[in-house]
C-alpha cells in the first residue's frame, strides 16, 4: 500500500464525518476519513433522520440553529445529488403541533405568535376544522 499524505484525518464516518470530510474537500484540503465497518451503518445509517425545527423552543440556542440547519439540508439535498447522482432521500413534511388543554392553546398560540415573528408560516386548525 502506498504512503498518503492528508491534511486531515477524520474518524467516523457517520453523518457528522461525512459532513465534515466534505466541506473540508469543497475547501481544498486533502482528507482521509477512516470507518470501522461501513459509512453510515451505524446510528446515521439508522435514524429516521427527523429534523423538527423547533422541538426545541424554549431553546434560544437550539432555537437559532434550527432554521439554519433545515436550509443546510435543503441545500444539500439538491447539491450533493448534482455533485456525486447520489439521493438520500430528503423530503420536506409538515407537522402538527396540538394542544389538549385549554392552557395548551394558550400556549401553543403564544408560540405560534412567536413564530410568526420569526418569518414562519402557520396555520391554526381549530377541533371544528378537523372534524
């Protein structure tokens, strides 16, 4: 086996490695990335992959992030099948968020509120509108 020289070398080759291996790529640095047994057959191979952007509201943190990371993987559902024809199957859909008290509404529509200053869009279905 001949010698390779890398600038660097990443361990794990999860969603994380992978990630991090390309972008470094994109930057013109020469990575390795080494596996134990086979890209994503651990738990990147196994997850459901949900990305809920705002599971974590009361987060400021994880709240500014999450906006952030949907882009990214929208951005990369389109780049990445262009760059290597690869599609890992990334798909956009809607959730529902209910509230079974009447505190629960309260909340949910401070929230929404709160959402929508943020630039989002929501819709509010009330019982009637479902049944």
């Amino acid at each position: 086996m001949g010698k390779s020289v890398s600038d660097v070398l990443i361990v794990g080759g999860g969603v994380i490695g992978c990630l991090t291996a390309y972008y470094l790529s994109k930057a013109d640095h020469k990575v390795t990335l080494i596996e134990a047994d086979q890209v994503a057959c651990g738990a990147s191979g196994k997850s459901a992959g949900w990305l809920t952007p705002y599971s974590h509201a009361n987060d400021p943190a994880m709240l500014a992030l999450s906006p952030i990371s949907l882009d990214l993987h929208r951005t990369l559902s389109k780049v990445l099948q262009e760059e290597t024809g690869v599609d890992y199957g990334f798909e956009e859909t809607p959730f529902l968020r209910c509230a079974l008290t009447e505190e629960g509404v309260s909340e949910l529509q401070s929230w929404q509120v709160e959402r929508a200053a943020e630039g989002n869009v929501m819709e509010w279905i009330s019982p009637s509108d479902i049944r």
